[in-house]
C-alpha cells in the first residue's frame, strides 16, 4: 500500500543514515521502525495498573510483620494519643 510522509531535514537525514548503515533500503526502515513502535504502544496500553508498578510492590518493606495487627496502637503512639 503506497503511503506518502513529509519528513523534516532532520529526520530525513537520520533515516539516510540509519538506512546507509544497515545498508538497506529507507523503506525498509521505515517499516520495520513502523512496525517496533506499534507493537510497544499496543503493549503498554494493554498493560493492567498493577502491572505498572509490580516491580515497586514488597521492595520496601518496614521490617514489622505486626503493622496490621497492631495498627491502631501504632497510629496512636505515632500521634500521641493514649489507647
């Protein structure tokens, strides 16, 4: 399918380049470039919120396995309140 794209100087010159170096064709660049950001945007966007932040999740731990038992008694002595 014939597709025709207005490139700035800029551009143009580093798709000459890049095509120079691979020695290859600029089309061909073009479509595999094409191809690699359509496949990395489909990917994140179908990425759920946990999966955003999983490798955030349990690295910073308090080293308190009562936190959620005790809360309240910590809460209070952490405003200093009586219980």
């Amino acid at each position: 399918m014939p597709l025709s794209v207005r490139l700035d100087k800029k551009t143009e010159s580093l798709l000459e380049q890049t095509a120079s170096t691979l020695k290859t064709s600029k089309a061909e660049v073009i479509k595999q470039s094409l191809s690699d950001y359509c496949a990395r945007v489909l990917t994140e966007r179908r990425k759920r919120p946990y999966d955003l932040i999983k490798d955030l999740i349990g690295k910073g731990g308090s080293g308190k396995g009562d936190l959620a038992v005790r809360s309240e008694e910590i809460m209070r002595k952490r405003f200093g309140r009586k219980i």
